[in-house]
C-alpha cells in the first residue's frame, strides 16, 4: 500500500488523537531518517503504521496473540497493552501488505526497544516519544534536541524517563525496557 492509502487506513481505525499521533510520528520518522541516513519511505510507513493495532481492547489483543500464536510474556499478559506493537506488526503484514522485516521489527520494538537496535527500530522508538502531538514530557526539549544530533543519547533519556514513570505508577515495567536501557547505557560508557 502506498503511503497515502496507509494515511487514509490509520484515519479510518484510530481515534483521531491516536491518528494526530501517528501522522506526527511519521514526520519525525521521516527527518531522523534523513538526518541519519536510513530509508525515508521504511521511516515514514513503520511511523504511520506503529499503532494500527493500538484501538484494540485488551481482550482483542489476547486473542489475536492466540489466534496468530505470538508468545506472551507473563508481564505482557498482565499489561496487554503492551502487546500492540507485536499484534500491531501481524496486521502490519496481514492487513496492510507490509513485508520489510525491519519495519515489522520496528513496529514490534516500538514501546520497549530492544538492545542492540536497528538504525530504524531507534528513529520510531524515538519518533514514538518525541511527536509534536504528544503532551508535555519531562526533559522533551532536551530529547528533542540530541535525537537531531545524538540519537543513541535520546534513547538513553527516553528509557531513562519511561523508567522513571514506570516506577511511580501501577504499570509493570516489561524487562526488556530494563534490559534495553542497560544496554546503551553500557555502550555510552565503553
Ligand atoms: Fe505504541
Ligand atoms: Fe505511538
């Protein structure tokens, strides 16, 4: 599908803030690429497409784990919201004609990252944080800043922040946001 068909999917499944969200993930997808060096089209359709499966109720997300056989971790089965970017990825392929594994991959990573990402699976991880659409986050000036100049850094804050957040709710924090932020954390010091 072309980007301009995707658009006009994601206007049609989101709620239209999630839309506004995706739009603006797209964009910042799109100008990392640039800046970065990375595939501007694979940016801007792992962007418009990161949540397409994120109007989906917990239950729904359930089901399509089962339905697709996706393993479910013990914490994504307590939080299923978390699973929107594993379930997101299935109908990236089944419904919208996707075949890139790295656009699949960042689909997948997008919440939590992973270590060792792909130069894509950072740029939406990011993207997914810095939006213009999204509310006021702490530190957003400063993450906007460096993910313009040093990406790996903003992902470091952005974990950093998550964690942070994570910590003071109710939320379980996944272990692989733990195990991503060890990692680069380690990598910036070597
Ligand atoms: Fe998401
Ligand atoms: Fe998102």
């Amino acid at each position: 599908m072309e980007l301009e068909a995707l658009r006009d999917s994601m206007k049609s499944v989101l709620k239209h803030p999630r839309y506004l969200h995706s739009i603006g993930v797209e964009e910042v997808a799109c100008d990392l690429a640039i800046i970065y060096g990375c595939d501007a089209e694979k940016a801007s359709i792992a962007g418009i497409l990161h949540d397409c499966a994120k109007n989906l109720s917990d239950a729904e997300l359930l089901q399509c784990c089962e339905r697709y056989q996706l393993k479910v971790t013990e914490i994504e089965a307590t939080c299923p919201f978390l699973l929107h970017g594993k379930v997101g990825a299935v109908f990236a392929e089944k419904l919208y004609g996707i075949e890139d594994q790295e656009i699949l991959s960042s689909i997948i990573y997008h919440t939590t990252g992973r270590p060792n990402m792909s130069l894509l699976e950072k740029i939406i991880f990011t993207a997914d944080y810095i939006e213009p659409y999204r509310k006021p986050l702490p530190r957003i000036d400063e993450i906007r800043a460096l993910a313009y100049s040093k990406l790996d850094q903003a992902v470091i804050m952005i974990l950093e922040n998550t964690l942070c957040y994570l910590e003071q709710s109710t939320v379980d924090i996944d272990t692989l946001t733990v195990d991503t932020y060890e990692y680069y954390k380690s990598a910036l010091m070597t």
